[in-house]
C-alpha cells in the first residue's frame, strides 16, 4: 500500500503524467457536476424527452460560443413571453372581450432565425377564442396571419410551416419576415412589432400568448435533431464512459488474475482447465458476441457491461500472469510460508497476487480507454444504450442524421474529442505509470 | 527433558516419480531411501553430504512439506501426519537463500507479523510485543530502525536474521536450518551460525542443521549424520566423528576440508573416484561401493550394509565393521 503510494508520488514527476492526471482530474469533474446537477433518472427523463421537454430549443443548433468566432452575429433563441408584452383589454359585449398583445423584438442578427412559432395558452369553457397575428418589419410593412382558434389548453402555432402563409409571402416566414427586401440574403435590422389580437367569448376566458423566434446557436453544446441539449449528453457520457470502462477494465484485470494464479498455483488438471478455457476465450471474437447480445437481449449498457466482463472473465492475458506465477510459485518465500502454516487461499492473494500488481497497474489505466471506445463503438453500430446518453450515441445520432455532410461539425467533434480527450489521459498515466514500476522502460 | 525424544524418523522414504509425457511411468527419483534417526530435545545435529544426495528432500520432509512415500515420522510420540496445523507452529524453517525467502513486498513487521496471524496467536499488541522481543533476539537493534524495511533494504546477514526471527516467532521445538550460512558471506557465517547456536540454547531447541560443509560443523551441533546417495551412511557425535571417522565416504569427506597450512600447498588430496551415483538408479548394495577403495568384492555390491554400532553413539553403515 505504501509503496502504492510512493509510486503515485513519482509519476508527478513526470510532466507528462501530470498533463493525465489533469486530464483525468477534469473527466472526473466532469462526472461528479453531471452526477450531482442530472440526477440518474432525470438524465434519462430529459433524454427520451423528446419534442415536448425541448420544444423551445432550436434544432440543430450550434453552440452559442461558436458566436465569438465567426463576424456574423448569430442569433440565440427569444422567447417573448406574457410578461414581455403590453396588455391591452376591450370589453366589446357581455361576454366578448378583445386582448391586444404587443411585443416588441430589437434583431441584431446577422442569420435568420431557424424557426418561428406562437404559443397559445388559453383558458375557456365551450367556445374557443380566436386570434390573429400581426407582425411589423422595421421598415414599417405589416404582414397579417395566423388568424385561427387555437384548440386546446396550450396550442403550437408553427408559423414556418404554415402553407398558406408560406405561399402569400412566396418563402419561408422566417426568411422573409427578417430580410432586407433590397438585399434579400441579408436582414433587416432594428425593431420589430408584433402584435396578437384575441376575442374571447366567456366571461371567465382568459389567453396569454408566447412568440418563440428559434436561433442558430444554443447554449454551451448545441442541440440535435430532437432539439435535445447536446450537453447534457456530454455530461452524462463521462460518468457513463468512466463506470464502463473502470468496471470492465477492473473486473477482466482482476479475475484474469485471480483465475491465472488459482491455476498457476493448484497446478494439474486445475490449470489445465483454466489454460483451455483461456485457449477458447482467445478465439472466441468479442465484439461480434456483444452485437448478438445488443440484437437479441438487451441494449442496456450495464448487461452488455456485465456480458463483456462475463466473456472476458478468463482472458488472453492470463497466460502472462500464469508465467510470472509459475516462477513465483518455486521461490523460497512461498515455500517458508507453507512451512508456517499458509493455506491456499491465503498464498494465492497475499503471496502471489501481490508480486503481479506492479506491473497489472500500468495495463489495467492503459486499457481503459479500449472498453471506453468499445462503449462508443457499439452505440456507432446503432447497439448503444437507447436510454442513456452517451458519447457514443451522440456520434451515433450524428452519424445517421447526416451531422457532416450538413455542416454540423460540433455534433461530432465535441463527443470525439472528449473521448479522445479520456483516452489521451488515461495513456499518458499508464505509460507513465509504466515506467515507475517498470524501471527498465526509464530514458536514461 | 534433554534425553527425551523430540521427533523421530523411521525408515523414511520419498520418491519422486518421473513420467514421460505426463503419464507414463519411466521411474523413481530416490530423494530419501530408508532414513532412520532422533533429535533429542534441545539437541542439535547436523546432516552433512554433497549435492544432490537427498539432505533438502529430507528437510522438507521433516517440515511436512512433502508427504514420505513410506516410513514416518513421529512428533513428541505423534504421526506427523495426523497433526495438521498444529505441527506447522512446532518446526521452524531457516532457508538457503536469505533474500528469497522473505516476500519483497512485505516489510519486516508484516513477515513477522505472517506466521502469527495464520495460526491465530495472540491479540494485536501481544503480536506487537513479540515481534519487538524477537528481533531483539536476534539482534536487529534498534528495533525501530528495522521494523518497517523492506527485504531489500537488507544486506544478506540482516536478512538472515530477519528468517531466525520469523522461524522463531511462533516459538516452536525444533528449527530446521536448510544451509543457512552458504549464501552469505564469509565474514558473517560465524556471526549468523553463533546467533543461531545462541537462539537454540537459549529456548533449548531441537536443530536440524542442513550442509554441505563440513567446517561450519564444529561450531553447531552436538551430533553429525552424515548422507550419502540418500541414505544416512554414518551417525556419531561431533569430536568423535572428526577424530574417528568410519565410513570411508566420511573420511574421503574430512578429508577434503581445506586446512589452512602452507605444507599443504603442495599435497596431493586423494579424492575417491567416480561420481555420486544418479539417485533414478542407485547401485546395488551399498551406494557408495563403485568409488570405494576397501571395496569388498561380493559382499558390498550384493547387499545392503545395516547399521552396526561400533562404539556406543557411533553408527556406521558399512560392512568392513562387520
């Protein structure tokens, strides 16, 4: 233990180590802060959420950053809600009532917005108001639509995709709502008013009206094809991707070990078995057995966890630490401690296991990484965890929506670069580890 | 309680057998081939012979390490392999190799500290307390000094004396000490073997002291039994074994001991022919037969020399004291 210790004290020496350990101390960060602000359950909530839990998200959208390092100004989403609006009530009759909304919107941007959409929150008994949607440029034209009943409690009027509107302007609303009509491929800059008219009919009716202009940027990630918050994701993926690739790594290291030294010690037919077990592991190919596993039983990441540290519960390595254990076996040591009375159990892991730890140290941090990239690899393969988010299944998502061929770097490079960045750290301490315990690999 | 029977050995036999491709039986190994002897309480002796006749095999034997092919050995009047654990804490074991019989990933109070957690004894502190008190013993003082080193922190003497410690810490009746001075230098072999002398008088200990050289003898060991080819060819008392050897193997033997006399420089030593015979295939009748000069023929090389006692306390297997 102590010399544990002693030899985690060395590698800060090595300033390559110490880049790793940062790295690593960041994931980490980065685990907990996902771990403690997304409870477990809620990550999942959010994640199949779909259009309802991020229905004010733009789709697709770069991350707001991205904003400081183009000279276009783009835009981040507005929502002009009840309280950004100037309330006016006429009371026509007894029972009808007209409700004027004013909302005024100051476009800076360079871009046009991605979306436009109204929400029509009302409350009535029968009869349904009616409303109408004026909406006037900087340049003083006015355009009139919308005029509708919104149905329901909370009803979505998707201006972008209303047809009659999008034939009556010749283009799409948000294009043409926001460009100069003397340079069409630039917009309009200054203010915009825009103005809700609703008749209600009951005494008790009642409506308040939200006006969502989508932008091209959100927050500190961007956000996908379902408008889902691309960092809650990469937040998540780094407690995902540390559990499964220290679980695995940890429990194929550890029984390898354990099942190499119960061999190498008993001898016989006992090492016979485990040698032939070992033998048929090594052909038997991993990966296609997980796809099988993923296709016919469970996707969840935990079983294909467990099934990979089932199948890799002897694996090739134990012919190494067979070979150290064979000649630990013979030394004087483990002879004096029969002679004082030492059982098998207690030779196998307080006398032979420990000779093997300083050098299982160094492979077990190098291969980390491996079952990180198997995780992400598998969710390519379209048999990631269909819950959870992870970086794999970013890539995934992004893979199959096109991320690349439509311009979407960051949907790609943000889960690549933080599972390179985890591979990266990981390597610099195990080889650096490497050669703490391994003082024939020092440079000289 | 100095002539009482500490632990005896009858007839004792271990062979190994050889086989070709894992199973078929090609022969016997004669490690050990009818050994018959006692150690008396608090008594020490000595088991001299080369290389490769039969003197580690019987040690580890003794310890209960290998279980004999036939013959037993009695413990305090009890099979030994009906005592189990319990026998584990009575035998001490002192190794060659001083280095490698300490685990290097252990420091001194852990090795120590080993022995006793296995078999159970005593709370935390009286652990604690032995530990301090037998390293004491055997002179690693200051205690503190030593208790938290590792093996290798060790020059070959400290560690020798770590290994006493630990085959003493269970306070057990008889050491058995596999050449424990050949692989330390010379400079410190009489220190360790007067250390070990010291430590068995002092807890009057029954030794079973394991060599190949015949001159760290006189310092140790009342008796001197004396292996050849897996058998004990000749058993007697220190002086009267050196003053009067019998066997002619046991003289061949004295006399190969380097004495340190400029006369000498010239002499020609007699060395008996021939090799030690392979113990897969021991020779007829008495073993040593083909390199012996009072070879008598018909008689040696038929059958087996029993053990004649010639002067009380000196036994010789050899048919010329008929």
């Amino acid at each position: 233990m102590r010399g544990l210790l002693a030899a985690l004290k060395e590698i800060t020496r090595y300033p390559s180590a110490m880049v790793g350990l940062f790295i690593l101390a960041f994931i980490l960060a980065l685990a907990a802060y996902a771990v403690i602000t997304i409870p477990y359950g809620e990550a999942i909530r959010l994640w199949r959420g779909g259009e309802a839990t991020w229905r004010y998200n733009p789709r697709t959208a770069a991350p707001a950053w991205i904003d400081y390092l183009t000279p276009k100004k783009l835009l981040r989403t507005v929502i002009l809600g009840p309280e950004d609006a100037q309330k006016e009530v006429k009371v026509l009759s007894e029972r009808t009532r007209r409700l004027i909304f004013t909302y005024t919107l100051d476009y800076e941007a360079d871009v046009f917005p991605s979306e436009l959409a109204v929400v029509f929150k009302s409350q009535y008994e029968k009869k349904p108001p009616r409303v109408e949607v004026i909406w006037r440029t900087p340049d003083g034209r006015e355009f009139s639509f919308g005029r509708q009943i919104p149905s329901g409690k909370v009803h979505w009027y998707t201006v972008s995709q209303d047809r009659d509107l999008i034939a009556s302007l010749r283009g799409a609303p948000e294009e043409v709502l926001f460009q100069d009509p003397n340079a069409p491929e630039k917009t309009l800059k200054g203010i915009h008013t825009i103005t809700i008219k609703a008749y209600v009919f009951e005494p008790e009716a009642d409506l308040e009206a939200e006006v969502v202009v989508y932008g091209t940027v959100y927050g500190i990630a961007g956000t996908d094809h379902l408008r889902r918050d691309i960092w809650v994701a990469l937040l998540w993926g780094a407690p995902i991707a540390l559990a499964f690739g220290l679980g695995a790594s940890f429990g194929i290291t550890i029984s390898s070990i354990v099942f190499a030294a119960i061999g190498a010690w008993f001898g016989g037919w006992v090492d016979a078995v485990v040698q032939r077990l070992t033998e048929i592991r090594m052909v038997i190919p991993t990966l296609p057995i997980l796809i099988m596993v993923g296709l016919f039983y469970s996707k969840s990441i935990w079983v294909i966890l467990a099934v990979l540290i089932g199948l890799n519960l002897i694996e090739s390595t134990v012919k190494q630490y067979r070979a150290v254990f064979l000649q630990e076996k013979r030394t004087p040591y483990i002879e004096a401690a029969r002679s004082y009375g030492a059982r098998h159990l207690r030779i196998i892991f307080r006398y032979l296991i420990p000779r093997v730890i300083p050098w299982v140290i160094p492979s077990f941090v190098l291969a980390v990484p491996a079952y990180v990239f198997l995780e992400a690899s598998l969710s390519v393969l379209g048999l990631g965890d269909p819950v959870l988010p992870t970086w794999g299944k970013l890539l995934s998502d992004a893979f199959s929506h096109g991320a690349l061929y439509h311009g979407y770097y960051y949907w790609v490079l943000e889960p690549a670069f933080l599972l390179m960045l985890t591979g990266f750290g990981f390597t610099l301490i195990g080889y650096t580890l490497d050669k703490v315990f391994n003082p024939k690999l020092r440079e000289i | 309680m100095q002539d009482q029977v500490l632990i005896s050995v009858r007839n004792l036999h271990k062979w190994f057998e050889l086989r070709k491709w894992g199973f078929i039986h090609v022969g016997f190994v004669r490690a050990v081939d009818g050994v018959d002897f006692d150690i008396r309480h608090g008594e020490a002796v000595t088991f001299v012979g080369e290389s490769g006749c039969g003197k580690s095999t019987l040690a580890r034997t003794i310890l209960g390490l290998y279980q004999p092919t036939k013959g037993e050995i009695l413990f305090q009047g009890k099979k030994l392999q009906k005592l189990g654990r319990w026998y584990r804490a009575q035998v001490g074991y002192i190794q060659q190799d001083p280095y490698g019989a300490l685990p290097p990933f252990m420091n001194v109070r852990r090795i120590l500290l080993e022995p006793m957690v296995i078999n159970r004894r005593g709370t935390r502190t009286e652990r604690e307390r032995r530990i301090r008190e037998v390293l004491e013993e055997v002179k690693l003082t200051p205690v503190e000094d030593f208790i938290g080193k590792f093996p290798h922190m060790l020059s070959g003497g400290q560690q020798q004396r770590v290994v006493i410690a630990r085959s003493i810490v269970l306070n057990p009746k008889l050491l058995v000490a596999d050449e424990p001075v050949s692989m330390l230098d010379a400079s410190v072999r009489v220190e360790i073997l007067q250390l070990l002398r010291g430590v068995q008088e002092a807890h009057q200990l029954g030794v079973a002291y394991i060599t190949h050289d015949l001159s760290t003898v006189r310092y140790f060991s009342e008796r001197i039994f004396v292996m050849y080819a897996a058998k004990l060819v000749e058993k007697a008392p220190v002086k009267e074994l050196i003053s009067n050897p019998l066997h002619p193997y046991t003289q061949a033997l004295l006399d190969a001991i380097p004495d340190p006399d400029p006369e000498n420089a010239h002499k020609f030593k007699e060395v008996p022919p021939g090799e030690p015979p392979s113990l897969l295939n021991p020779p007829p009748g008495c073993r040593f037969h083909p390199r012996c000069k009072h070879l008598i023929e018909g008689l040696c090389d038929q059958e087996v020399p029993p053990e004649f006692e010639v002067k009380p306390g000196h036994y010789v297997s050899c048919w010329l004291y008929k």
